[in-house]
C-alpha cells in the first residue's frame, strides 16, 4: 500500500473506531432517568465533522480522488457519489446536534428518531469507508502510474500543509483525548484495546496442529498450524490454489486428513463425522453458496437448524436472520434457486446461522458478487464479529479481509507461511506484494 493509501486507512479506522462509540451510545439511550452525554455527543460529532471536512476530505477529494479522474472515467460515478457522502455530512451532523439539543430539554421523547437519525449516520459512514477500501484503492493502484502516487504520496507527506499538516494533526489528538478520557466503561477507546487484549487471553476454540491432506498422491496440506480464539475474527488468505478452501473442508469433516490434529473446545474431532462436528458448533459457509435451490427460502433456513428441537427459539432465531438480511424476508416463500448471487450468499450464512454455531467457517463470501453486495456481506460479518461470534474467514480479497479480522494467517502451497494481526499483515510488504497487488 502506498504511503497515501496507508494514511487514509489509518484515518478510516479511527472514524470507524468513532462509529463504534456512537454504537454503543446509541444503544445506551432510554435508560429511565439517565440522559445521554450531551458533551461526550457533542465532542464525537466534532471530531468527525471537523476532521472529515478539514484533514481527510480536502487532500483525498485533491489528489487521489482528481488523479483518478484524469486517468479513467471508470470511477466517475463512484467519486461523484463520493462527494455528495462528503458534502451532505456537515447537515447531517448539524441535523443531529438539533435533534440532541431537543432530546435534552424533553428527555425521553424524541429517542427513537435520535437513534434512527445515528442509525443512519453510522451505516452511511461504514459504508464509504467499505466502499473506498475495496473499491476505490484497488481502482487506484490499478490505473495510476509511479509518478502519480510519487505526486500524492509527497502531498500527503507535507506536514506544513494548513489543511491537513501537523498542526491540524495535533488539535485533532488533543480532541480525541478529550473524548477519550471522557468516554465512560464500556465504551472508552483505552477500553477497546482492553477488549482485544482479553479476547487474545480467551481460551483456543479450534486448534489445527501440523494438518496434512491428500488428493490421491498429491498432498494439499502439507503442517497446517493454525489457532482460532473464542470472539475472534480469524482470516485466511493464499492464491488460488493454496490450500485455503481444503482446510475448511479438513475443519467440517468433509476432507479426509493424513496427518496432523483437529480440535474443537479441547475435544479432539480429527476423525469424526461432519454431522457430529455440526452438532458440537461447527458451521460452514460453503464456496459458491450451494443453497437447495429449489426449496423456499424459509425451508433452507429451517435446515440450518436441523439438529436443533427447540422450535420456539427456531422461530425466533428465523426473525433475526430477516432482521440482519431484510431481503430474504421479503422473498421467503421464493425458490432459493431464483435469488441473485449475494441474496444466495446472504441465505447460506442465515443458514449456517440458524444451527447457531460456536465456530462459523465462511469460504469465499464475496466470490462473484457485485461491489455493492461484497459491502454488505463484509458489514454482516464485521456485525457477526461486533456480537461475539468466533468466525473464521476465507477471503479471496485479501484487502477487505486483513483490514477487518483480529488475527490471520497466509497460507501458500499448502503451508501456512505467516501469521499476525490483521493490521500487521496489511503493511506486510510479502503481503502487500503478492495479495494486495502493491
């Protein structure tokens, strides 16, 4: 990744981290007696206005975005749409700083519309900040030439600059302090590394040692070692061909190992049936969705629950499943068969769901799908990992991927060659080399 390109995902992140603490404020609001945190509001709101307009917004929509113009109408629309993101936000904020003034002086009514307002707001920004990472970056590295990003990277390198330099830098550390300090237990950003730490402390969920399989005589895996911690969200990451989906396969019982040990929450399954690994907690996201096409969209939900008597909490875990993907509500009583390609991707991980698994195996979730559909498949996951779901990922987009899982792996020829947070990898220059095309 390019210096810019890094630097922009860095400020990503902490509007995302940002998007977070209004989260879980906004779930925190309607407590009997308890008004919200006006300043706390207040003081993220600023942040993510002013720093937005000031710092991220002018060097992005003057160097990389007008570089991209000048080189292919392809993004056009894309950047337009962009800009109108850009734009709208200062009306949007100020709209929600009128509606907080008004919360405060007749509390509680006038909640429901402040948390739809923030609802919006949230999803707008996690949106354009998907959209630019897996749309956008690509399009740039793929298009602009040595001398463009020698131009941009410069640019974004001047720290004199008024508008995005040093000085802007500093007052927007001094604020995020602020808020820092100010942000109450659960929600305190000194509390999120707090939350990783713990969950690197949890104890190994699935534990693969020294894995080997073969296809006849030639060997896919070749000492697979990988952990995956209860609430982490685990990525893997390897060219065509490396062993990625195999090992899933090794995981659910479908492919037979040769060597090595699988085990689930200290039970060795290396040996055991598919069926009874489902039954412990293990649930499989298959490559190219493989739903049961001509059945309903309901009849493929309920046999994601087939080892499931609890018919009640069937029904219920059914309405969540329409809750996190709306469309397969609307289209229910419809052959699975019939629905687009991200509407059967988005079945199939409902589906998994339903058997409400303790591990959730995802094999290529984005394979084929248009880049809208990727956006809201990588929200449902990131949403998965939000709500304490152990999930592990196979992702032929590596970008999306590193930039989202807590720890990850890159497996080549069948080996697994390195490991690290997801962050650490994305700026990994083996990585950055061979799978983000840098």
């Amino acid at each position: 990744m390019t210096e810019a390109l890094q630097t922009i995902s860095s400020e990503h992140r902490s509007m995302w981290q940002l998007t977070v603490m209004l989260e879980e404020l906004r779930k925190q609001l309607g407590k009997p007696d308890e008004k919200p945190d006006a300043e706390l509001f207040g003081l993220i709101l600023d942040y993510i206005e002013h720093y937005i307009e000031r710092v991220h917004q002018p060097k992005e929509e003057a160097l990389l975005y007008r570089a991209v113009l000048d080189r292919t109408d392809e993004g056009r629309e894309m950047i337009a749409e962009f800009q109108r993101e850009h734009a709208a936000s200062p009306e949007i904020v100020a709209r929600l700083r009128s509606q907080l003034n008004a919360l405060m002086h007749h509390y509680p009514e006038g909640v429901a519309e402040f948390q739809s307002a923030l609802e919006a707001y949230i999803s707008m920004m996690r949106n354009h900040i998907m959209r630019e990472e897996s749309e956008l970056f690509p399009l740039a590295r793929r298009i602009l030439s040595d001398v463009d990003w020698d131009e941009i990277n410069s640019a974004f390198a001047d720290s004199a600059d008024p508008s995005f330099g040093e000085t802007a830098r500093a007052e927007f550390r001094s604020l995020m302090s602020r808020i820092v300090n100010q942000a109450p237990d659960p929600i305190g950003f000194g509390l999120v590394t707090e939350a990783k730490a713990a969950i690197e402390a949890n104890p190994v969920l699935l534990s693969v040692k020294d894995l080997s399989s073969h296809y006849g005589r030639i060997q896919a895996l070749r000492g697979v070692t990988i952990d995956v911690r209860q609430g982490q969200l685990v990525a893997l990451v390897g060219a065509n061909g490396a062993g990625k989906t195999t090992l899933l396969r090794a995981i659910s019982g479908v492919q037979k190992v040769s060597g090595g040990k699988v085990s689930f929450a200290g039970q060795d399954i290396t040996h055991m049936r598919p069926d009874q690994r489902v039954r412990l907690g293990i649930c499989q996201v298959p490559e190219g969705r493989q739903v049961f096409g001509p059945l309903s969209v309901e009849d493929n939900l309920r046999l994601g629950a087939y080892t499931r008597c609890d018919k009640g909490a069937i029904a219920d875990d059914m309405e969540q499943m329409y809750v996190m993907f709306p469309i397969l509500k609307q289209k229910f009583r419809q052959a699975a068969g019939t629905l687009s390609g991200g509407q059967q991707q988005m079945l199939a991980m409902a589906r998994a769901l339903m058997g409400r698994p303790k591990l959730l195996l995802l094999d290529e979730p984005s394979m084929g799908l248009a880049p809208l559909l990727i956006q809201e498949i990588f929200n449902a996951i990131i949403s998965l990992r939000e709500h304490g779901k152990t999930v592990f990922l196979v992702e032929q987009n590596a970008q999306a991927a590193l930039s989202i899982a807590d720890r990850a792996y890159v497996i080549e020829t069948g080996e697994t060659v390195l490991s690290g947070t997801g962050a650490e990898l994305l700026v990994n220059e083996q990585v950055k080399s061979a799978y983000l095309g840098i």
